[in-house]
C-alpha cells in the first residue's frame, strides 16, 4: 500500500496549540538527559520559536489532514537568530511526532525549508540541533549539512550546521 501524501502549509494562528503540542511529544524524548530546570527552560524555548512574532514562517506538514510534524523557516536577513551569518537562511524547532516517524516527514520539510531558500536566494541555510539528537544528526548530514561550530546551553552541546546553496541557476 503506497504511503500517504505529505502535505505541506504555512501554519495558521488556530495550529499553534497543536503545533505546540506536537513540538512538546517530538522533544520529549531527551527530557531524561537534562536537568529538570533545563529542560523547563528548553521546553519555554521550543514553544517561543512556535509563538514568535517574527517573520518566520512556521510550517506545518499534515499527513491524512493531521499535523505530523513541523518546522520554522526564517529567511535571510532575519533578526531572531544569532548562530549563523544574518544573510543566512535558518531551520527552526523541526519536530515529527512520535507516531508518525519513518515516513519522511522530516526529510519533506528540510526539503521545503532548502526550496524556501533558494526561491529567497540564500547563500547558506544555517540550523542548529543537539548533540544527543542523533536522528536530527544523521538527516541534515544526509543532505549535505556540515558542522559549522557549536555552543553550549543548557547543560547540553549544541552544534551549529551550514549547507552553502551556491548561486540559484537562471532559467533558460
């Protein structure tokens, strides 16, 4: 049986709660590896970048009509983040839900957040993701992102990846 489609959209202010829901069930897995105010302070983080009244673009990926998973696109030249270059393109709080992993959900909203990028001729798309988040490792190294630098937080080692995009070629 062919697997369902993957429906991606721009998120509307009636998806935060669940979207913020979502991003809480994706997370939750590591709460056992940090510390009890960490992961409050981390679990506060996650859920600002779903509120954030910033020109990011919280996407939203539904399988059957359902969210199953997220991620925040910021384009170039964005104020709210500050571990890659301003003119780079940033990847956000990209969350699947438990139940709807190995489907590539994930993956699909890489793939939008990079096609986002180029259409915003971004240099670079930048991102960042814990050490511990093996899965989030192996799926931007899949497609092509390098570790730019990292940094510390919470009790927790954060690296910072970069995939340069290159010039956008012209149409014929």
């Amino acid at each position: 049986m062919p697997a369902e489609p993957i429906e991606i959209r721009e998120a509307v202010p009636a998806d935060r709660a669940g979207v913020r829901a979502l991003v809480r069930d994706a997370y939750r897995e590591f709460e056992p590896r940090i510390a009890p105010a960490h992961w409050r302070r981390m679990s506060t983080n996650l859920a600002a970048v779903v509120d954030a009244a910033t020109p990011a673009r919280l996407l939203v990926a539904e399988v059957a009509g359902r969210p199953a998973g997220t991620a925040t696109y910021l384009a170039p030249d964005h104020p709210a983040y500050t571990h890659v270059p301003q003119e780079w393109a940033v990847i956000r709080a990209l969350a699947v839900a438990p139940a709807a992993r190995g489907r590539g959900i994930a993956r699909a909203l890489t793939a939008e957040c990079l096609r986002r990028a180029r259409d915003d001729a971004a240099p670079a798309v930048g991102l960042h993701t814990a050490e511990m988040m093996t899965a989030a490792r192996a799926l931007y190294e899949g497609v092509g992102f390098a570790v730019h630098g990292e940094f510390p937080h919470l009790g927790v080692r954060f690296l910072v990846y970069r995939l340069p995009l290159g010039p956008v070629p012209a149409a014929p």
